[in-house]
C-alpha cells in the first residue's frame, strides 16, 4: 500500500476499529488483574466460550443482539465460576505456602490448565469437524465515509466496545459499587475493615470484566469463525494493553493505549509486512516488560 | 548406530521407540526446568522457546550440510547465551513482569524462526525435510537410532541437574529460591548463581529442542509453542517442584498419555491428542488443588535414598517425631565449635580496637532525615548496643552497617575497608555478617542445611569444582555438615537438625538463626533484635550464647529494646534519638542522666 493521504486515512480508521477491540479487551484484563490480583490467562476461555455460543444461537435463529447479550452473560458466567471453583479454593488451600509470589504463580499454572482443558473439549464437542463456527443472523454492508470504506459490522463492533468502555468507567467512577471496588483494589484489607465484602467484589470484578470479553468477542469472531484456539492472541493483546496502561482502574488511560496500539498496528501495514504485525507487537511487550528491570514499576530492590 | 541398549529394546517397534524418545526429550525439557524453577526458585514461561533456538540451530546447520553434533552444540551455546540475557533482565524483575517478558519471548522465538526461514528454500511454515541427519557420522535414519542419543543427552542432563540440586550448590539455589536476600546476606552471590542457572538450565533446553527438530523432522513454530512450553511446565508441577525423578515421571507420563487413549482407549489419533491435552491440563488443576508439591515432592522418602547414594552420604534418618513444643534449651556449656580463623578465638581483646568505624552517616528518606551524621564504634570482642525510642533511627544505622542500605553521605569502614556501597555478599566474605529481626530463615529447608549453607569457602558451591574435584567436595561437603551439626549443638538445637525451618517455633528459628550467623565464621556479627519476640527462659539462653560469642573474640553489635538486655551484655551503649546519637558509653553510667531515662522509659 501506497503513503498517499487517502491511505493514512483509511488505516487510521481501520486501526480505531482494532484499537476499540484492543482497548475493550485491555480494560477487561486490566479491571480483573488489578483489583483482584489474579494473572487471569484463562480469561481466554470467557472470550471463546462467548464467540462459539453466539455462533450456535445465531445459527439456530437467534437475532444478532440477543446472541450478543447471551454471550456476555456466559463469558461473565465462565469467569465468575472460575474465581469461585478454582482460584479462590486453591488460594485458600495453599496461600500459607510461599506468599504473593507463589499465588501468583499458582493461578498462572492453573488459569493455563483451565485453558488447555476448555480450548480442547470445545475442539471435541463444540467443532467437531475442526472447521470453526461462524456467526449467523448479521448482515454485513460496506459502509462509505468520505471516501474511507468499512463495514457495518466494523461500526458496530467498534459502537459496542466504545460504549463498554465508557459504561465501565461510569460504574468505576460514579456508582457506589465502583467505589466499593476501588477501594478494594487499593487496599483488600482495609476494605475489608470498613465493612466491603471483598470476596463479593472479586466475583462481581470477574463477571464485569468477563462480560466485557465476551460481548467483544463477537465481533471479532463475526469477522472472520470462531476456533477453539481463538482467545489465545487476544488475551496476549489484552495482556499488553494492560500491561502498558498501567494499573490504575482508570478505563480511559487503558484505552488510551489500546486505541494507540490499533492505530500503530493499522499504520505499520504501509511499512511492514502483514506477517510481522504480532511479531512487531509482542516485540514492543517484550522490551517494556524488560525495560522494567530498569526504570520504575516492576523493579526489585536490588537484592 | 545398533548398539546393545537398542537390541534390548528389539521388542518394541518403531512407533513406540518414537514415544520412548519423545519422553526422554521431555525429560531433558522438565528436568532443567525443574532445576530452574523447583530448586532455584525462578520462574520462566518459556522453556520451549530455548527449545526452538536449539531446534532451529540444528535445522539450519543440517541444511547447510552440517552434522547433529555441530548444531547441539551451538543450539547449546545460543540458548545459554539467550538464558543468560533473559538471566541478567530476570534478576531486577517482580514476578509479574517476568511473567510477561517470558510469555512475550516465548511467543517472538518461535515467530523469528518464520522469519528466518531459508529464503532459497522458502517453506512458510519453518524448516523442513531434517532426514537422515548424521550424528559424528552415522546416519539417524529410524526411531531407533536415535534413541541412543535421546538416552544419552537424557541421562547426561539429568546426572548433571542432579549433581547441581543435590550438593551445596544446590544448598545455595535451595536458599535462593526460599529468601534471596538472607542468602545474600550470608555470603554468597546469587548474581553469579542464578545467571550460571538460567543459562545452563536454557542451553538444555537448547539439546532438547535440536533433538526434538531430529525425531519429528521439522523445525515448525508448532513445536515450540507456548503450548508445548505449557505441557514441560505441565510435567514439572505434576512430577514435582524441587524433584528431578518426578520429572522423569511426569514426562513418562504425560508422553504415553497419547498411545494410552490411541491404542487402549482406542481413540482415533487425532481426537487422542485432544484427549491428551484435556488429560494433562486437568491433572495440572487437580494437582495444584489437592496435592501443590506434585507427586513426588521434593524430598520425598522414596528419592531421598537415591539422592544420598548420589551425594555418596549416608540417607537421611527420618525427622524424629518431635513433641508438640521443643522445652527451652537448659543453660549449659556446650562445645564452641572451634572457628576455622583458630588462632583468633584465642585472640585476647585488644583494649581499644576498632573492627568497624562509622563516621559521619547520613540518611534521609524522601524528606525525612533518619539519620543525621552519626558515629559508632565497634569495639573488637566487646558488645555493642544501639538503643533509643521508636524512630530515633537506630534499625536505619544498623542497615547502613550492614550494607543493606546505602548512606547519603559517611563511610564505613571494616577492617581498613571501606565498605559503604558494598554489596551484603561481598560485606560477608569481609567478615561481617547480619542477623535479621524476623529471622529469615530458609523455611523449606532443614535446620542443618540452614546451618551448612552459610559455612564459607565450600569447594561444592563452584559449578566447576562440582564436576571437576568430587572428591575435594565430598570432603567439604562432609566438613560442612560437621560445622552446621556442632554449632546447632552450641546454640541447643541439635534435637531439632532434620526439621524443616518452617516448622520451628519462633524461639527455636531465632537460635537457628544465631547458629547460621555464626557458621559464617565472620568476626563481626550484627544481630537485629536477637531477643525481641521470644520468652523469658529462651531469652536468657540467648543472652548466655551472645556472651560466649564475645568470649570467643568475636565482634557483636546489637540493635535491641529491651533494657534489661542491655545491662546485661553490652559493654558500649549508643543512645540514640532523633536520627543521631545523643550519649554513648557503659549503659549503667548513661542510665543515670535522667534526660536519657526518660527519653527511655517515659517516665524517671
């Protein structure tokens, strides 16, 4: 593709539909990793989970937005049960044994096994014949603005992630429950003390953040099928977005970034194969995260 | 290549030759791994990712006409070169980023090799056709022959990971992995040992990431995945964190999963891989919930005795069944264990020596000045306390002479050198080393190897004289053990040898932790509140220890509350309020201005 003006316009249009899937799913990752501490890596399953029911409900007649809804619903269901019948258990069980650290690798083992076990029996029960699924029931149109083609489904998709965004940080910023979140985020404990049912925000922060995936999921999924493997580059996407948005509770500087890594990516194309796109962009992951052995957040006491 | 192990083997075909090497490269993954993470404590998500520098140094280097031999080792080198970058980033990082930065690598490496495909050759999805690669020679045509290879680089990785766990320099890995800086504290430089782990433990991974390219013919992305780091990091926790044989276990295991559900289950294939998955991924939730120590734990009964025959000792006796409270120890003059400095405990106290000379320190925490040019002696062979309210910044002192924190202005010197700005590895080989107020002891060790990992100059904590002089470390190995056993009798706790530090009670871990101040051999020992926390009787055992401690010639500054302690031990007090010292001298003498016993107490 050619650097003419048309074109810049045309990716940074492409890349604000990418950047509202990319923000949505940061902010989900990012609620959920920040107030409940949890390295969530099984946060793939609510998104897959979410596209592959949509798909069968749409397939079966079911309109587009009451699929939407329900996979919101049964993501939110996935992550909630997950905090409830496998972290919270198992950090009860063995949180005497080694502190933070060991809780936190004890859900990153175990959030990984949960994803090998859910992506495989959806590849046994849900996609049989290993073709995928496709959502059904949604009628994709070119949509012209200005000279700049999209496709109604990209309008959509990036309405949706938009004002998920936006509702989130209303719940965060002017609700009671928000406070009550943000406070827990802050401080378990003193919540706790002051009368805030922490165990009930964690469930609350799971379902909130899972609905989120799985309403994004859709989409995403619309765009092209969903495959039982399908949640693994987002939730690495997610995890970037968060991961570079900080750990704030604040929506707004999450999106911030996701908004600017769509752009990024969509603009790259005019200067970099399409191949190396992932490449580029867990290569950008991999040297912040590094770069935090020698500035700022992540560094140890040198010890 | 027929050698004997291969005829052995003739009843099986080839298929399940294929399997067999499959486990053992497995268990070349797990095994290092499992030195890594269950022994040296240090997370990587990517073992698999080493792999594919292996896998695709030996791909590449057979298309070019190259033997397996030349690209092992490079593999090898690569990936140890790899480990130890990834080693160096690892050292300043939490957890959580680590978490990150090796997730991000695991999914680049694999990405690369697309990228670095042979352009004349061109496939997309990675190197293809690695057939027939000769090994110094001999053509690898079947399953079969190279199962001698797999068998070999198996049985060298595990010798050598074992060798590296169970011998004092996997005391100290053991010690890195339970407390970073208590072992740092005590002398030993944990730079150099996790870098040495990360890159050996990386190189292996290397071997059997080129062995894997050999038995499945391509060098693919597919096969380095995160999802085959998952199934090695599967094998480790299912085996057992901090044993190398369940690791053996679990790649058997989770290797024959496949053929179980194919053949006996009499699943179709591609659905038995499916099943496989599902297997090892529930197995990985199942064992972290009920059984977080794996199938074998480490330490376990049944290799305990193995390892013993290995470290060419006597196994273990089993902890005796100790009653519900260990009583306090009786005050009684047990052995000093003769210090390897001889002739200094025999050294009489030279009035007015000074081991350790502070002057002028400064420190301020953002805008608070915590400590406002103080000056302190250390008398050599005398007691010296720090004292003062809450906040008048004397624990501050103490880390600024013990190096745990860095003066903004002041020097430090021990012994004619200036230690100020000195690691805590490098103050101990000087000969000062520090206690801790709330003990730190290694909580998964035993209280012996607690004792024997401080002892210095032990020739089984270099990775080369490991290999190299057995014999020599057998014997320091054995005197070590000797040390550790009779300063755990000189501080009453030889009862207690074979109990892991976390099931000590806290009177009990302040005496082991006395004992493994002083296996250090340091001359000048700074001990954080040695008798805050614990009870009457245990206290006046310490005070008596502390007192024997100064008998032998031994400098000793202490940082305590309570008074009565003081009287009792400290030959030179400092009083200090308010970031600096306002008196110093006999306690007694110091007691009687009432400004300072007011301060002190409150109230004259």
């Amino acid at each position: 593709m050619n650097f003419t003006a048309h074109n810049v316009l045309q990716l940074l249009a492409n890349g604000a539909v990418l950047g509202a899937f990319y923000a949505a799913i940061g902010c989900s990752f990012s609620l959920i990793l920040t107030v409940t501490g949890r390295f969530h890596m099984a946060w793939a399953m609510s998104f897959t989970v979410a596209a592959f029911l949509a798909a069968s409900l749409t397939e079966n007649g079911v309109s587009f937005w009451l699929a939407l809804l329900a996979a919101g619903i049964a993501a939110a269901g996935v992550g909630v049960a997950i905090e409830r019948l496998i972290y919270r258990p198992l950090l009860a069980a063995g949180g005497a044994a080694g502190g933070a650290a060991s809780a936190l690798l004890t859900v990153v083992v175990a959030s990984l096994g949960i994803v090998i076990v859910g992506q495989n029996l959806i590849s046994l029960f849900w996609a049989p014949d290993g073709l995928g699924k496709s959502i059904a029931n949604i009628d994709v149109k070119p949509v012209d603005l200005g000279g700049i083609a999209l496709t109604s489904l990209d309008i959509t998709a990036f309405t949706i992630n938009v004002a998920m965004i936006a509702a989130l940080f209303l719940i965060l910023r002017r609700t009671k429950l928000g406070r009550n979140i943000r406070a827990t985020s802050v401080n378990a404990d003193m919540a706790r003390v002051v009368g805030i049912d922490t165990k009930r925000i964690f469930l609350i922060v799971f379902g909130i953040g899972s609905f989120i995936a799985g309403v994004a999921a859709v989409p995403y999924a619309a765009k092209t099928v969903a495959v039982p493997e399908m949640g693994f580059i987002p939730v690495l996407y997610a995890l970037l977005v968060a991961f570079l948005g900080g750990f704030r509770n604040n929506p707004l500087q999450t999106a911030a970034v996701g908004f600017g890594i769509g752009i990024l990516e969509a603009e790259a194309s005019l200067l970099v194969d399409l191949q190396y796109t992932q490449l580029v962009v867990y290569s950008v992951l991999f040297i912040f995260a590094a770069s935090r052995a020698f500035v700022g957040g992540g560094r140890t006491a040198l010890a | 290549m027929t050698s004997s192990i291969v005829t052995s083997f003739a009843f099986l075909g080839e298929t399940d030759i294929s399997y067999i090497n499959l486990a053992l490269i497995y268990a070349i993954y797990a095994v290092s791994l499992n030195l890594l993470l269950g022994y040296a404590g240090q997370v990587t998500l990517a073992p698999a990712a080493f792999g594919a520098i292996g896998g695709y140094s030996v791909a590449r280097l057979f298309l070019d006409g190259n033997g397996l031999e030349v690209g092992l080792l490079v593999g090898f080198s690569v990936a140890l070169v790899f480990g130890v970058l990834i080693g160096i980033i690892a050292l300043r990082l939490t957890l959580i980023w680590l978490v990150v930065l090796t997730l991000a690598f695991s999914t680049i490496v694999p990405q690369v090799i697309i990228v670095l495909r042979k352009p004349d050759l061109g496939q997309v999805g990675g190197l293809t056709n690695i057939v027939d690669v000769p090994f110094f020679g001999h053509v690898l045509r079947d399953p079969s022959d190279l199962l001698p290879v797999t068998l070999a680089f198996a049985a060298i990785v595990f010798l050598v990971c074992l060798r590296m766990g169970e011998s004092p320099y996997g005391r100290v890995l053991r010690a890195v992995r339970d407390d970073t800086t208590a072992i740092q504290t005590l002398g030993k430089n944990t730079f150099r040992y996790k870098l040495q782990v990360f890159g050996l433990t990386s190189g292996m991974a290397g071997i059997a990431g080129g062995l894997i390219v050999v038995q499945s013919t391509v060098a693919a992305p597919g096969t380095f995945s995160f999802d085959a780091s998952l199934a090695i990091f599967a094998i480790v926790v299912i085996g057992g964190m901090g044993n190398l044989y369940g690791s053996l276990l679990g790649a058997a295991l989770i290797t024959a999963a496949t053929p179980f559900f194919q053949n006996v289950l009499g699943i179709d294939p591609l659905k038995a891989t499916l099943w496989q998955l599902i297997a090892y991924g529930a197995a990985l939730i199942i064992v972290i919930r009920l059984r977080p120590q794996g199938l074998l734990p480490a330490g376990s009964r049944y290799t305990r005795d193995l390892i013993a025959r290995v470290r060419g000792t006597r196994p273990a006796p089993e902890p005796p069944d100790r009653g519900p409270a260990m009583q306090a120890p009786s005050v009684r003059p047990p052995a000093m264990p003769a210090s390897r400095n001889g002739g200094q405990s025999a050294r009489p106290v030279l009035d007015g020596e000074i081991a350790v000379r502070a002057r002028g320190l400064e420190k301020s925490f953002g805008g608070v000045r915590a400590v406002q040019g103080v000056d302190i002696d250390l008398k050599r062979g005398a007691v010296t306390a720090l004292v003062g309210p809450n906040g008048a910044g004397k624990t501050t002192v103490f880390n600024l002479i013990a190096g745990a924190l860095r003066p903004d202005a002041g020097s430090v010197v021990l012994d004619d050198v200036e230690i100020a700005g000195k690691r805590p590895d490098e103050i101990a080989a000087l000969g000062m080393v520090r206690s801790f107020q709330d003990v730190r002891l290694f909580p998964q060790m035993t209280a012996r190897d607690n004792v024997a990992v401080a002892v210095p100059g032990q020739p089984g904590e270099s990775l080369a004289r490991l290999f190299a002089a057995p014999a020599a470390v057998g014997r320091g190995e054995r005197a070590a053990l000797e040390m550790a056993d009779e300063w755990l009798e000189f501080v009453g706790m030889s009862g207690a040898a074979t109990t892991p530090a976390a099931a000590l009670s806290y009177g009990e871990q302040k005496l082991v932790s006395l004992a493994r101040v002083l296996a250090t051999d340091a001359q000048v020992i700074l001990l954080d509140e040695p008798a805050s926390g614990i009870e009457g009787s245990w206290v006046q055992a310490m005070l008596d220890l502390i007192d024997r401690v100064r008998d032998q010639g031994r400098t000793v500054c202490i940082v305590e509350h309570n008074m009565h302690v003081i009287e009792q031990i400290a030959d030179v007090t400092y009083f200090m309020e308010s970031g600096r010292v306002v008196a110093s001298g006999d306690v007694g003498e110091l007691l009687k201005d009432n400004h300072l016993a007011e301060v002190y107490f409150g109230t004259v």
